[in-house]
C-alpha cells in the first residue's frame, strides 16, 4: 500500500459501490458483470501482466475465473485518494500455494474502474 500518512482505513461497506459490486462479480466468476464495471480502455495487472480494453479484459476475467477453485475473505481496504482505493483479501483455493493475500488497486474514473492492479 502507499504511505500510511496519507491514506485513510475503510470497512467493507464504506467501499464505493462499483468496488463492491466488482469484488462480489469476480469473486462468484461473473466475468461479464466484473468487465461491466470498467471503462471501456481500462487497465488490468494481475500476475505482471497487463491487460489493456475491454476484449482483453473480458478474456482475462473468463480464465481467472476458471481456472481456479477458491473462496476470498476481506481483510482489509484504505482510500488513498480521490479516486483510489487498495482492498486486501485473503484467498484460500487450489492454486499454488493454497493462501495469498491479495492486493486490489483501483482507479475509478466516475462511476467505473479504470485501472486494477492486482498483486501479493
């Protein structure tokens, strides 16, 4: 996350909506639903690969949500800005590893995201 100084903590419920609605979407495997809520020339990074528009995302978002089993739990979530917000979830699965923390970085842009950066 970036400097603590300038980032305030934030519950689940207090993440604007777009977020919500974008963790409950791609954590039940609706990649249809989660590429809604992007803008149309957004920006993903998720294992040191990015994704840019809408087609690649969507492509990105069918094979991250197939190829794993795993279940997220909220850890925790800091605004750092305006527009940007860093949410950390735990997952359990069948992928390498079984547990990782996850860091989401959005970006929103209105109402939209657009840029996901997605890492440990």
């Amino acid at each position: 996350m970036t400097d603590p100084a300038s980032s305030t903590p934030v519950e689940r419920d207090a993440l604007p909506g777009t977020i919500l609605r974008y963790l409950d979407a791609h954590n039940s495997g609706d990649a249809v639903a989660s590429a809604a809520l992007m803008t149309p020339d957004a920006q993903v990074t998720d294992d040191g690969r990015t994704h840019s528009g809408l087609p690649a995302i969507e492509k990105w978002l069918g094979r991250a949500s197939s190829e794993y089993t795993y279940t997220t739990t909220y850890v925790d979530a800091v605004r750092e800005g305006t527009d940007r917000w860093t949410v950390v979830q735990r997952l359990d699965g069948d992928f390498p590893g079984n547990t990782v923390l996850l860091r989401y970085g959005f970006t929103l842009d209105g109402d939209l995201i657009s840029r996901l950066v997605i890492a440990p």
